[in-house]
C-alpha cells in the first residue's frame, strides 16, 4: 500500500495542484472515487453517538454519519443541512424549519420531523452535556407534517440557531431509539444515521473504517469511497504516519510547534500545512484569583497586564500561530473595540505597585506570586517562563507550579485555590457563551467557569441581555459594553487567539472540511 | 504417612503463598485508592475539562451515578465489594465496564509481550552460547559490545530510531498499528499482516531482554565449562559437541527462566511505551490515560492485572525451574 501511494503522489505532485484550502464545492476540480486516511489525534472513541457526549473523536467521526438541521460554513454561519430553509419570527420566538425531502436513514426508513423532535425532547435535552443549557430556552416543539419541524421558544435566545448543527444537536433515528435505554442501545456502536457516509468496519484500537452513502440525501455527494479514521494519540507517530504517507490529513494535534519542521519536511513532499481560526474560539489567557489578598488590588493586575509581551508569546512561543487577543472575544469584538488597553510599560507597573503600598523589599521584590501551568499544553510552560522573566521587572517574584491537566482545572475552575493560571477557555462559536466564564453564579462551577470569582452585577445584567438580543447591531453593542467593563475590572489577562494547525496531502480538495473542521467530509473529493 | 506428611507441607506451602498474594494484591489496591484520590482533580472534572466543558447539573448528575459524591471509605469499601466477586467496575473516562476494556486490550499486549519474550529468549540464548564457546574471539567481543549498547538504549528513543529508518526513510515495515486497512488473502493473510506488524514493536521490547540473556548465558555457560564434571566428561573422551548439548547446557541454561521471568515485570513497563510509539492496540496507553483522567477503577484495575501476571509469571518460573533442577524441588532436601 505505501509504495503504491507513494508513486501515485509522486505522479500527482508533478501536476499542478488545486488546493484550496477554504471550504469548497470539489464538483469543480476533483474526481469521485479513492479513499481518504484521516489521522486523529485524539483517544479512541467508545461509542459513536455524538448526541450524547462531547468527546471530540465521537464528533469527528459522527458528523460524517448523522447530519443535523444545519453545519456551518466555513465562516461561521449556519447553512441548510437537514433542513434546506428555515424562518425565523421578528420576535425571534418561532423558528419554522422546512426539512429537505426524501432523506432516507442508512436502513432504508425514512427520516420525517418526528426524528427531530425525539431527539430534542428525548436525547439532547436531558442526555447531552449541554443540551439542557443550549437548549431550555425551548418552549415546545411541533411538527405539523413530516417536512416541517417548528420551535417555540419562551424568550428570544440569539445562540439558538448556532447550536444546531451535528456538534450540538444531532438527529437520532426515532425508529432505533424510542423506548430503549439510550445509552446501552447497540446503534451507539452501530450507528444508523442520515450522513454522507455509513459505518463499515471498527477494528477496535486501529482504525474505523466508512463507506459511502450511495442514498445520500445531497446529489453528487459524497465524492469518496471510503474515509478512513486512524486513531494517533502519539504526535511523534502521527508525524511519523504523515512522512511515510500513511494518512493523508491530520486535523487536530497537529501542534503549533511543529509547524516550521512540517513545513520543511513535508511541504516538498506534496503536504499542505495551515493554521486556521478555530471555531469554537479558545483565547489563551492569564486567570487572576480576585479572592487573593494580593490580586485583588486592581493596581496589581494593573501593573501585571502591563508587563506581559503578547506580541513576543505569539511569535516565540506559538510560532506566529493565532493572534494577539485583547479581550475573551476578540474574534466577535475586535481588540480595537475593547476600550482600554494595557500597553507594556515596566515603568508604570513599578509606579502602580509602589503607589498601592506594595515596595520593594531588600531583595529587590514585592511579593510573590504562583502561576499554574498544566503540562497538557506546549506552550504553557514556556509562557510561564517568559513570565518570570517580566515580572521580575516590577519586583514580583513568580514561582511556576506545574501540573497535569485535571490537577490544573480542578484548582483553577473548583478548588479555586491558586493565584495566577494558564489557561485557554473557548466562547464561540457565538458571544453568549462567554457568560459562563464570567457571571457570578458561575463561581467555582467545574472546567472554564468562572475560576477568578469574577462579580460585577451590571456585567451579569449585560450578558441577560445580550442573550435575548436577536437584532445583530444591538447584540453587538451589548457585548462591547461587556468587553469594555470586563477590561476595566481585569479579572483575566487575555494573550491570543489559539489558531490551530493542520496538514492535508495536496492531492485532495476540499480539506480541511468546513468551519469547526469537525464536519462531514462530504465535499472533499481527489483532485484531478 | 509419609506422603501424607509431604502433601500436608506442600497444601501449607500453597496456603501461605497463596494468603501472601491475596495480602500483596489488597495492599496494592488500598495504596493506588489512597493515591489516586491525594491527586488533585477528579475523574469527572479531568472528563469535564477534557471535552470542553459540561454543565453544573451534568456533573452533579454524573457525580451522583458513579458514587463520588460519598465519603472516601464507603466509596473503598463498596470497591472491595464488587472486587470480591470479580467486578472491576466501570471507567468513567472510557465508558465502558473495566473488564470489557481489558478484554479489548490485553490480547495485544499479551501477544506483543509473549512474541517478544519467546523471540529474544532464544535470539539471546543462542548469542550467549557463541560466545560462551567462541570466548575471545573478534565475534565473541563484537557481540559483547553490541550487548550493551541493547541494554543502554531507551526503549522510546529505539522505537523512534526503528521506526525512522525502515518505515519511514525505507518503507519496508508499517509505521504502526497491527492491522493495515486493506487486507487479502483470508485469514493467511491477516496472519501474516500481524506478524508483519509485530516485528518492530517486539524488537524494540525485546531488545533488552536480549541483552540481559545473552550475558547471562554467555557467564553461566563458561561458568558450567570449568566444572569438574566437565573435565571428566571431556576426559572419557567425549565430543565437544556431545559435552556442550548433553551436560553444560542443560544446567547452564537454568537461569534463563529466571531472568525470563524477571525480566518479564521490567518488559510489562516497556510495553507501555512501546505501545504508544506504535499506536499497538494493548493495555499499554491506557496507564497514563486512567492516571491523567483520575480514572480509578481503571488504573486499580491495570495494576492489579500487572500484578497478577507478574505473580503468575513468577510462580510459572518457580514450578518450570523446580521441574528441570532437582536441587529446587518442591519438598527436596535443599528445601
């Protein structure tokens, strides 16, 4: 198979090559046909359904073989998908979606809107971990015929109509699910759904092997036999995979990092290697504890923020991958929205300390301060260093603590006991959800809720509002008006927009596959 | 009444091994339980926080289900209970029943471990007598060299080396895995599709072992050559090759079991990172995966299958060494 594959890539190098690297129709330039390895860096996934779980294998995976109401493009807006149109009230209340015709599930039986509504009422309300907060704005849901699926909701909710794609909102066989134990149900494992693709073979630790839907509901599509998942927990051996052209495309794990070494190893061996924006939106950020007696003197972060150099973190440390972010949402509110700023001035962060009663003492500091850093995330570490180095300037002595990853959320995000932390929390694809990381009642609420203790009653009131906006214009003034204060109060140090890497061989098109880079790979064909 | 007596000693024998191990095998649960929960973090919020996030109520749910919410000893005591009937419970990160993950797992790990330790056993053996026979030799110094570099080289940093030059740089094996995606020839074909698989991961767990055996027989040999018995059997004028086969070997080669077997815990370690360099489908990655997720009665559960075949590998060792020396003898004079 690897010598085949190799002179077949040899042969497709030499032939000038379309990549394109956004979302695209392949009709245009590909032909249908061959086979496509996917390489996942992620732990093997025990079931298939991803309606109840959030696991990002089961996503990966599942979103070639469920689809959903609608999936995003490659910007972020939501397109027809099981639904081929939709109408929405101008009180935002009622959402009308007209269900495209003819959608066969994968043993022949039609899909109707009775699916949709069992999977809302009986599988992502109560079983998704987040089916009850994305979705309890939901009043009632009916189904006047089998193409149409309305829902009523008990107050406008703007996020809505971005939480219906196959991440948040898949569509369950109601023939297969109804009146069964869901999550001992075999098609957990042997999944039935509406997507491009059906589940062919699962050798279990090796790979998963899917196989064309031949009565997929869009015509022409999808353009691949078969899509392969080979899953990779190690980057060396994903590396390794690539090199010897055993898969053709690594959609996660692809560390920053490791982007210049790809580039100059594979590049001239016929592989794309990109970053890209990733949908979700993590923002790398500093935490502050604000029930630290230290940190919770605004002077302090003060003088803190004005001495981290984002710029240098962006081009050292994640190697020109992402973006400088000035606030939680930079990707929705540009950071030259955010109304304050906190350029780096060692000058005026000694001045701050010294005029809060903070001097320096015979050894030249003030204080000292703990930063955690979970060993999960390569730059962390040398973030935190970077770090030591520049508070320092102000007298402030860091000491690094390290961690794993569940040591580090359960002190930043439950115990709360820590000062300073490292970590990246994502409140995408839509604004709403960066209330969880900033509402009062969110205090010490489980992973990437409100670990600094954050309170500030207007901000709560804010993001109340903000959600039920549906106007686009108003919406956007209201987070402005969030992002402004959250600044001003500075429980949280944002550093940049994590971007992620990826890499794909040249002889396809169409990767990486839409907006999230988890949905179906339906348009990705062999290029000519 | 004699042999009464000598079946009576041997059932207390047994008993008291027996009650040592169930002792050994509490003691390493007790241990990881009171451990595993001194870490910071638990399995639901390492699950949480790895998938982007769950709400309150989710986790209050899960917490609730998988009895975390109680205190520490009710939860270790309701774990020894269904450990007393042989369930191992079920992992919270992998969501499945933990004996179910094993089943899926340990025949990798099992064929990798046991292809490797037979393989590099009789490579090892077979070196050491050379060189035992050859002693002096360029051969026998070339092959003394070589030993020690097998046994300094990290198993992580060879696997990358091996991996690199003949499947990457040369694509003569497959990079990982132990199945390629497109097989035929039937089952023959499958067959010989794992074997080729096989071949790097079991060398590059083998190699040490290889090493250790190769010193080991090389000494032990030489050493069997200087005995008297020796000297006499050469004296009545037998054939070098009928000294070496018929006597030395037979008793230079007992310790091979015993560093076969214990050779055998080092190897099970090995194993673990093997299998992650390799992408093998064992027990190997689930470790680190039970420990980083605070997956309890999944890293109870792999220590207490490490230990168990340690244990069994070990007595195997004693009952095969008792059987082919007669000064071990269960019951002998040499007791």
């Amino acid at each position: 198979m690897e010598m085949n594959r190799r002179t077949l890539l040899s042969m497709l190098a030499a032939l000038p090559a379309a990549n394109l690297i956004s979302f695209s129709s392949a009709s245009a330039a590909g032909v249908d046909g061959g086979n496509l390895v996917v390489g996942l860096r992620t732990s093997e996934p025990r079931h298939l359904n991803p309606a109840v779980t959030t696991v990002g294998g089961v996503q990966l995976i599942g979103a070639n073989i469920y689809s959903a109401l609608t999936r995003f493009d490659a910007n972020g807006t939501p397109i027809p998908d099981l639904a081929q149109s939709w109408d929405i009230s101008t009180d935002g209340l009622t959402y009308t979606f007209h269900l495209a015709p003819n959608v066969k599930w994968h043993d022949g039986k039609p899909f109707t809107s009775a699916d949709v509504k069992f999977s809302f009422e009986e599988v992502l309300l109560p079983l998704h971990p987040v089916g009850k907060v994305n979705f309890s704005a939901i009043d009632t849901i009916t189904t006047p015929d089998d193409n149409t699926v309305v829902f009523r909701l008990k107050y406008a909710y703007a996020p809505f109509i971005s939480l219906l794609e196959v991440r948040h909102a898949t569509i369950l066989p109601e023939h297969i699910y109804q009146g069964t134990d869901i999550m001992q149900n075999p098609a957990n494992t042997q999944p039935i759904g509406t997507g491009p693709f059906k589940l062919a073979e699962w050798s279990k630790g090796n790979f998963l092997r899917l196989s064309r839907n031949e009565n997929y509901f869009k015509p022409g599509k999808p353009h691949l036999d078969e899509l392969v998942f080979v899953i990779i927990p190690d980057t060396n051996t994903m590396v390794a995979a690539m090199e010897a052209n055993q898969i053709d495309f690594a959609p996660l794990g692809v560390s920053f990092d490791l982007v210049d070494t790809l580039k100059e190893r594979l590049g001239p061996e016929g592989w794309v290697i990109g970053t890209a924006a990733y949908l979700f939106r993590g923002t790398g950020s500093i935490l502050m504890n604000l029930d630290d007696p230290i940190l919770s003197k605004l002077p302090v972060r003060q003088a803190i923020a004005s001495l981290i150099r984002k710029d240098e973190i962006l081009s050292t440390v994640r190697k020109g991958v992402g973006k400088i972010a000035d606030n939680p949402i930079s990707w929705y509110i540009p950071n030259t929205e955010t109304g304050v700023s906190y350029s780096v001035d060692a000058a005026k962060a000694n001045a701050l300390l010294d005029a809060g009663g903070l001097p320096k003492k015979n050894d030249g500091f003030r204080f000292s301060l703990s930063i955690v850093v979970s060993t999960g995330w390569a730059e962390y570490e040398p973030i935190a260093s970077l770090a030591r180095d520049w508070l320092r300037e102000a007298g402030i002595n860091l000491e690094i603590q390290k961690m794993d990853e569940a040591a580090a959320i359960d002190k930043m995000f439950t115990a709360r006991s820590f000062q300073l932390g490292l970590c990246n929390p994502s409140f995408g694809p839509d604004p709403a959800i960066m209330a969880k990381g900033f509402t009062s009642d969110a205090i010490g609420k489980g992973a990437y809720t409100n670990g600094m203790g954050y309170k500030n009653p207007t901000v709560d009131a804010l993001f109340a509002e903000g959600v039920r906006q549906v106007a686009p214009q108003e919406r956007h003034k209201t987070y402005q008006k969030i992002v402004r204060t959250v600044m001003t109060d500075l429980p949280v140090i944002p550093l940049y927009e994590d971007d992620f890497a990826y890499a794909y061989r040249k002889a396809f098109i169409g990767l990486p596959p839409g907006g999230t880079h988890r949905d179906s790979y339906e348009d990705v064909a062999k290029a000519v | 009444m004699l042999k009464r007596q000598a079946l009576l000693r041997l059932a207390i024998a047994f008993l008291r091994r027996a009650l040592s191990v169930v002792g050994l095998l509490w003691a390493i649960v007790t241990l990881s339980f009171l451990l595993i929960h001194l870490a910071p973090g638990d399995p639901i919020s390492s699950f949480v926080g790895e998938n982007g996030g769950a709400s309150p109520e989710f986790i209050a749910k899960m917490r609730l289900e998988y009895g975390l919410d109680q205190p520490l000893i009710v939860q270790y005591g309701h774990y020894l209970a269904k450990l007393a009937v042989g369930d191992l419970g079920y992992s919270i990160r992998f969501q499945m029943p933990v004996w179910d993950l094993f089943a899926e797992r340990l025949p990798g790990t099992l064929l990798l471990l046991l292809s490797s330790i037979i393989v590099f056993s009789i490579v090892g053996t077979l070196a050491g007598i050379y060189s035992a026979v050859n002693e002096g030799s360029v051969v026998d110094t070339l092959l003394r060299l070589f030993v020690v570099l097998c046994f300094s080289l990290p198993v992580f940093w060879l696997a990358q080396l091996l991996i690199y030059g003949l499947a990457v740089k040369v694509a003569v094996f497959p990079v990982m895995g132990m199945r390629s995606l497109f097989v035929s020839g039937g089952v023959l074909g499958r067959f010989l599709d794992v074997a080729w698989h096989l071949i790097l991961p079991a060398t590059v767990l083998g190699t040490w072992h290889m090493a250790v055996t190769q010193r080991f027989v090389r000494t032990s040999l030489l050493q069997v050559l200087q005995e008297d018995y020796i000297r006499t059997a050469r004296a009545k004028g037998l054939t070098n090759r009928r000294v070496l086969y018929h006597h030395a070997l037979r008793n230079a080669l007992l310790p091979v079991i015993t560093i076969t077997g214990i050779s055998f815990g080092t190897m099970l370690t090995g194993a673990t990172l093997t299998e992650i360099v390799f992408n093998w489908p064992g027990l190997g990655r689930l470790i680190l995966d039970a420990v980083l997720g605070r997956d309890r009665p999944l890293l109870i559960g792999l220590l207490l299958i490490s230990s168990v075949l340690t244990i069994v590998v070990d007595a195997l060792t004693s009952v095969v060494q008792s059987l082919l020396d007669p000064r071990t003898r269960i019951g002998g004079t040499a007791g």
